[in-house]
C-alpha cells in the first residue's frame, strides 16, 4: 500500500470508528467523484454554481474597480471554470494568474485551456495542497512583488468547519497583506447564503440522483482502493439540514444491521445507522462578515443575487486587526 492509502486507510478506520461515523469529505473526490461533482453542478436542483455566475456577471464590473489594476490572481482550486475566465477579462490588465490545486492532471488541463483564452498572461499553475500553509516565496511575481488578489468562488468555504474557515482566512490574509514593496492586495470568495430548508435540501438530493451516486461512490472507492467489502446497495444517501449549525448533512444511512469489514478491521452498523460524509454550511452576508472580521479580514462590499440564493464578498486586511 502506498503512502496515500495508507493516510486513507487510517482516515477510514479513525473515521468509523467513531462514535457518530464519520468520513473527511476530501475523499469523495476521486476521478469518478470529481466527474461526479461536475454533473451535480449542471443539475436543475443545484442552484450554487448558477448563482455564482449571476452574481459575478451582474457585479463584475464594479468588482473589478474596487480590485484595482495589475494584479497576480491567486484561485484555490484548479480554475478551469468560466467563472476564472469571466474574472480575467473583467479585471484592468491582470499580470499573472496562479491556479493552486493539489491533482497535477487537474491543474495542467485546466491551465493549458486557460492559455488558449489568455495567451498573453503568466499562468503559473501551482501542485500544492491549499488547507497547508504556502512559502510567500513560492508565490512572488516579478520585482517587486505584485499586489495580490485571492479568488476563491463556489462557496468552497462551506465545506469547512467554523474554526477550519477562520484559519484559512487567516491564512489568505497572510497571503494578500502587504510585505517588502508589495501592497495590501484583495480576496473575492462566493459564498453561500442560509435560506430555506426545502431548496437546500433538494440542492443535495436532486431529483436525478446525481449527488446520490456522488456521495455512494465514496463507499465504491474505499471498496475498491483499501479492499473492502461495503454492500454499497444496502446504503441510501441523506441530505439532512442541521439548524443549529446552519448546515446540510450528506449521510450514507444503512439500510440494514450489517457488517463491513476493511483490512482486518470489522466495523458493525445498526438499522438506520449513518456515516457522515459532507458538511456544508450557510451562511447570513453579517455572519459571514463576523467570521472574516475574527480572521482580520474586512468586507468592502458584498454583493447577492435576486433571488438571494448566493453572495460574494471583496475583502481586504483590516488595518484595527492584532494578530
Ligand atoms: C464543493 N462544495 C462547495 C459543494 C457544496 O455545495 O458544498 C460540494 C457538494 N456536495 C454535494 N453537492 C455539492
């Protein structure tokens, strides 16, 4: 076994071994979950993605004022998107673009589709896993350093914890703040709004069963990858809207009192019985604002839909913040 399933292995076991089991939501994404992920974002039911883009395309303009010219685009994610294409044309004269993703294969695809639209810009396309932290260094743009912009769409953020959002605004601040000659730069991050049970809920259990294959495909791939022996048919997905987080819950509830058994390890599930598989959360444009505030991160603008399905925010460092 290799390095990587090794961290699997152990994540499956600790994970299901808990009280409530549980599962990191990293793992859904395989090549199969990843395609998987992309034909959920083209469902009727799955407002994000079109929600994104509406927001963006209404406000681009006025986004890109407050941006200000010449700066090197970071994007957490592989930016393949329209949405990465749409803020590149919009934006005054960008002078770099680094996609950061840790799947090589995604990265290169994605970034050589980018050069045909963008065959003047630098793209710097970046293998790292984003939650860890990135060297300054690693990232630098010509001398001196070029003001930075951090975008990050899709309201991604949502699949974090609380205390895992904080850190990682905290560490996007770190990123865009002024350092030697480079000036305090800027963070653009789509984020989804709280709003009515029923809407959400379908969101995550559309009505063509793509995220139900997208959340059961985790238990093919650990079937497949670490040898064990899920009855994958005994499993239902469940998407679950948790009130007191302001969160929806994929589960993967068993049908059945069953056994499954995972290198050795046997692991016993009653009737009903769930493992935990996604959390993602909601969030008011205000709580929203608080949580970057807690993080040193300032809202110039916000913006939503119509509909006030979706929101986006520009942000920046606010200066008052102590570290
Ligand atoms: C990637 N992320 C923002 C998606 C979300 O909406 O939380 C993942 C997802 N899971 C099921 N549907 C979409």
């Amino acid at each position: 076994m290799n390095t990587k399933n090794e961290q699997f292995m152990s994540d499956v076991i600790a994970g299901l071994s808990l009280g409530q089991k549980a599962l990191p939501c990293k793992y859904l994404y395989d090549e199969d979950g990843s395609r998987l992920f992309e034909a959920i974002c083209e469902t009727s039911d799955y407002y994000v993605t079109r929600a994104d883009l509406a927001v963006l395309d209404q406000h681009l303009p006025e986004m890109a004022k407050l941006i200000g010219e010449q700066v090197h685009v970071i994007e957490f994610g592989s930016g393949a998107g329209v949405k990465t294409r749409h803020l590149l044309r919009a934006l005054n004269a960008p002078v770099a673009y680094t996609p950061i993703e840790i799947s090589a294969s995604a990265l290169e695809a994605s970034a050589e589709a980018l050069r045909g639209h963008f065959p003047k810009l630098a793209i710097r396309p970046l293998q790292w896993d984003y939650t860890q932290d990135i060297p300054s260094s690693v990232l630098s743009v010509g001398e001196p350093d070029q003001r930075r912009l951090v975008f990050f769409p899709g309201s991604t953020i949502s699949n974090f914890t609380h205390t895992e959002a904080a850190e990682f605004l905290s560490r996007i601040r770190n990123m865009i703040k002024a350092q030697g000659d480079r000036p305090d730069g800027g963070l653009l991050i789509g984020v989804d709004l709280i709003k009515a049970h029923d809407i959400l809920v379908a969101a995550y259990d559309d009505s063509e069963g793509v995220t139900r294959d997208f959340n059961l495909n985790l238990l093919h791939r650990i079937n497949r990858e670490l040898d064990a022996n899920f009855a994958v048919d005994q499993f239902r997905h469940e998407a679950r809207y948790n009130t007191d987080h302001n969160r929806i819950e994929m589960h993967l509830v068993s049908q059945q009192e069953q056994q499954v058994r995972i290198n050795g390890h046997r692991f016993e599930f009653k009737d009903g019985e769930s493992i935990h598989t996604e959390n993602s959360h909601k969030y008011s444009v205000e709580g929203f604002s608080k949580l970057a505030k807690e993080s040193g991160l300032k809202v110039v603008k916000s913006w939503v839909d119509d509909q006030q399905l979706f929101s986006t925010h520009y942000l920046e460092c606010d200066p008052g913040f102590v570290d």
